[in-house]
C-alpha cells in the first residue's frame, strides 16, 4: 500500500546516527514442500502479509500455487489464511505476483491456460467479514497463448496495473501494460499500454511501478537500443485524452546486459503534503550492470523535482563479484530504509547465497542523500538459495526471500524472513535482555556441527537437550547454572545419522524448541 512518505529533515542526525538497528521477528511458516519457491513473490501493509509458493503442489496436482495470508494482531504477525483457489489446473503458477492496498490484493496466475496456454490470470482479492475472498478478476482484452499476462502486478487504490511482457505490442511479443480502474464493484480495462518503438523480446511489461494515481512506470529490460539487453523504463502520465507517454529513460552510456528496468520501486507517492505532484523518486535495477568487477549489478536512482526526471545516484555496493544480481530486488518505506537485493553474490564457500544491503535515504529540497547502514546474509546460507530475491517493505517491517533455498530437508521448499528496523522493545532496548529466547541453529542443514544460541534475562538453571521427532532424548549439551545474557553451544552430531531432530532448551518456567536438519 503506497501512503505519503514523511522523510526526516534532520539528514546529518538520520545518516550519522549509531542507533540504527534491525532485529528478526520470528513467525510460524506453512509446511515445507519440495520445488514450492515459497517467498518467490511477497507483499506486506501495516495489517497484512502475503507469502506466495507459486509451485506448491496442490493434492496429485503440480505447481498449482498457493499464497499465505499473516495478519497483525496486537503487535504480532499471525498465519491467518492460505488462499487456494478451486479449479486451477496444474502449471498454473498461483501467486507469481502479488500486489497489496489495505484490504485488497493482488494475484497472479502466469501459468492460467483459459485464453490459451500460460495465457495468464489475475485475481482479485478483497479481505470481509474475517478472511479473504475472491472478488473479480482481471484479463487483458487481448490476452493469448504465452502473453504471460500477471507476469507483474501493482496496486493503488481504484488503480491496478498488469503487465504482460510476451503480449503483442509494436511488434508481436514485445510486451504490454494493461491499466484496470474500478468502477462500483467491477474492474474495467481502461488502457493497454506498449511504446511505439517496442522490439520483439524487449520484455516490456516485466516490472511495473505505480508512483502516484496520474504517473506509472513499465519497465523493458530486455530493450536493446544501441547494445542487447540494454534497458530501458517508460514513464507514463495521465492526461484529459487518456495515457501519454512523457519519457523513455536510459543508462547514460549503458552497455551490453545492464538489464536496466528489471526492477522498480518507489516510495513515494511521495510527500505529496510537503512538495505536491512534482517530486517524486523512482529506484530502478539494473541487475547486470557493468563496474570494475564485472557485471555486478547496480540500482539508478532517478528523481523529478519539477518538470524533468534526472538521474540522481548510481548506487553500487562494495565488495560485488561478477554476477551478484545487485538490483535483482528493491524494496524500501516511509521511514527512509531502501533494501537492495543482490541475489547471486557468494557468501564464503556458498555459491550464489544472495545478499541484502539496506541504506537510508531521505529528500530534502530539490537534494537526495543516502547512506548505507547494513548487509545481511541468509542465517543458514546455502549455495543458490538466492536470498534477497524478492523484498518487501512498510514501516519498520521488512520481508526477505530466499525461494530456491531447502527448509526441513524440502529442496527448493523456498525461505522467508520477517524484519524490523525498529527497536526491539521486546528486550527493553538496545543490550537489555527482559525475554528467553531460543535462536535458529547455524548452519542449518549441518554437517556434522552447528551452533545453539539462546538468550536468558536472569541467571538460572539451564537445561538443553537434543530430541528425535519421535520424542527419544539423544544428548543433553548443558544441565547447569547459566548467568543472564546471550549464549551458545557447539553441537556435534557425527555419532547421529541424517534426518530431522529437535533441540529444546528448559529454563525457570520456559520451554522452547526448535528444530534442526542433519544432512550427510
């Protein structure tokens, strides 16, 4: 959901200041299932969460899909739903993308085959009387056979934007945006959009951004201009007469594979009490963007202070290999955190672990400042898991993919995790520990070692022990007098043979467990 985004102006206090802080909030996941991709696309408001699995098996049926629903109840995020629609047929990809607006949602079903085969769907989602229910749904007036209409989704309000990047446009293929506006209780096409110099394969349609209800982005990131795959992106503006397009931008001197336009975001809808209209700022990925060290990926930011977009910061991370896919994702809030994923970088000996840098950034006059504050790795890193690959932001609370990493021994079950960039009140504030608190084991698979941390607000006795899923006690680690603070123990599991165990940790009145998977 896109609200006025309210920057701080002190900029020195809000770049300088030590007291940033992030902080994961543990949630309750739907069952691991092999190939499901869970977290491939995600959405998040000050009430609701969508998780999608766009490759969940369904019964006997294949990579039907399906998304969970969180709801926020009295501070803490809950599972409340999983939205399974009747009559899909296997390959339908339910959940491809998700958009979300207070009490409506978004999702995209690629792989529909009604107007043809992966001709694509979007369904409508309304939430009423306590849960979820399908509303309407929305089809492009031209949809055909691999249009892969759904392929992204946005939401603003009465506004929905569907981009379809293999519909016909200049030329067969080259992709279309179709705008969707409600009236009463129907959804009613009321643009399909493609440039006029549109190649076959430019992917237009790909990435979408709805900056404000009159200004809307479509990205090509497969446009060639003067190099392949170079990029382009192609703002929109609502006029009397309909859609016009107000400008194509480009990488200044871009190159060969930038991909520039596969990603898209913006924060603002943006200080629309304090500037009007007329400021706005667009973050566009360009995942394969070429620097010193290869194609590493970098993020353009492009801002409108009057009538002209202008190209503000080229933003790349240090340390980037070759390949990082910096830009694959981007996501940020109203509070000034923008997070960048870069889905393909190493992480030690993992191939392809994926990481997410976060920054704060802020607008002040006609000047854009921004500075980085962290990067965050996967907290079991495993090769080609792909963390970062989707991010999704509101508030202090931001959600990171990992779709192709193993969970509970599933391959390709797909992870997520939920963050805040606020403090942890929690714990009383920065270093006071008031809650019992067990940590997920790292690494986890394992093999055959790993780490238990855990943290205690008093000295106490302490007792942690290692379990089988059928309840047997295979190894107690601790049985004695811990003081306050933050602890871990080494657990080494070669005498076990592979599988699933549990580890629990007793203290005072507390029991807690988690559990572990030992893969040899």
């Amino acid at each position: 959901m896109k609200k006025p985004l309210f920057f701080l102006l002190l900029i020195g206090f809000l770049f300088t200041s030590a007291a940033y802080s992030q902080h994961e909030i543990e949630i309750e996941k739907p069952t691991a299932k092999e190939h499901a991709l869970s977290g491939w696309a995600t959405a998040i408001n000050e009430n609701f969460m969508l998780v999608a699995s766009p490759q969940r098996d369904q019964d006997d049926l294949m990579n039907v899909g399906a998304v969970t629903v969180y709801k926020k109840l009295f501070g803490r995020w809950q599972m409340a739903q999983t939205i399974k629609p009747q009559g899909l047929t296997p390959m339908s990809n339910f959940g491809m993308r998700l958009a979300l607006d207070d009490v409506t949602a978004l999702v995209s079903s690629t792989g529909d085959h009604v107007n043809g085969l992966f001709s694509g769907i979007v369904y409508i989602y309304e939430y009423t009387g306590g849960s979820w229910a399908q509303t309407a749904f929305l089809k492009g007036s031209d949809t055909g056979m691999g249009h892969r209409f759904g392929s992204s989704v946005d939401l603003y309000g009465n506004l929905a934007l569907v981009g379809a990047y293999m519909a016909p446009g200049a030329e067969e293929n080259s992709g279309a945006a179709y705008l969707f506006e409600k009236s009463g209780t129907d959804w009613v096409q009321t643009e399909k959009l493609a440039p006029d110099d549109g190649k076959a394969g430019d992917a237009f349609g790909k990435s979408i951004e709805i900056i404000n209800p009159n200004t809307i982005a479509v990205g090509a990131y497969k446009a060639s201009g003067d190099a392949i795959e170079r990029g382009a992106v192609y703002i929109y503006e609502r006029s009397e007469s309909g859609w016009q397009l107000e400008v194509k931008l480009e990488i200044p001197g871009g190159g060969q594979t930038d991909m520039f336009g596969y990603a898209l975001t913006t924060c603002d809808d943006l200080n629309h009490s304090r500037f009007g209209f007329n400021s706005q700022a667009l973050f566009i990925g360009a995942p394969g963007s070429k620097t010193s060290n290869g194609n590493t990926g970098a993020v353009y930011v492009f801002t409108k202070f009057g009538d002209s977009w202008e190209l503000q910061e080229e933003l790349v991370a240090n340390d980037l290999s070759n390949n990082s896919r910096f830009g694959t994702s981007i996501a940020c809030n109203r509070t000034g955190d923008l997070y960048i994923g870069a889905s393909k970088m190493h992480s030690d000996s993992h191939k392809e672990a994926g990481r997410v840098f976060s920054y704060k950034f802020g607008i002040m006059g006609n000047s854009f400042e921004l500075s980085p504050t962290s990067v965050m790795i996967s907290d079991t890193p495993g090769s080609y898991e792909h963390f970062g690959s989707a991010i999704s932001a509101h508030d202090h609370y931001f959600l990171i993919s990992s779709p192709n990493a193993d969970r509970d021994g599933y391959f390709n079950s797909g992870n997520f995790r939920l963050f805040s960039s606020e403090p942890d009140t929690s714990n009383g504030g920065p270093g006071i520990i008031t809650t019992y608190k067990l940590f997920q084991n790292y690494p986890n698979p394992f093999n055959p070692e790993t780490v238990i941390r855990y943290q205690l607000p008093d000295e106490g006795q302490v007792r942690l022990d290692i379990y089988s899923l059928i309840g047997r006690r295979i190894a107690t680690l601790i049985n004695e007098t811990v003081p306050s603070g933050i602890h871990e123990v080494t657990f080494d599991a070669s005498n076990l043979a592979s599988g699933v165990y549990v580890y629990r940790l007793t203290v005072a009145d507390q029991v807690l467990n988690k559990r572990f998977t030992l893969i040899k």
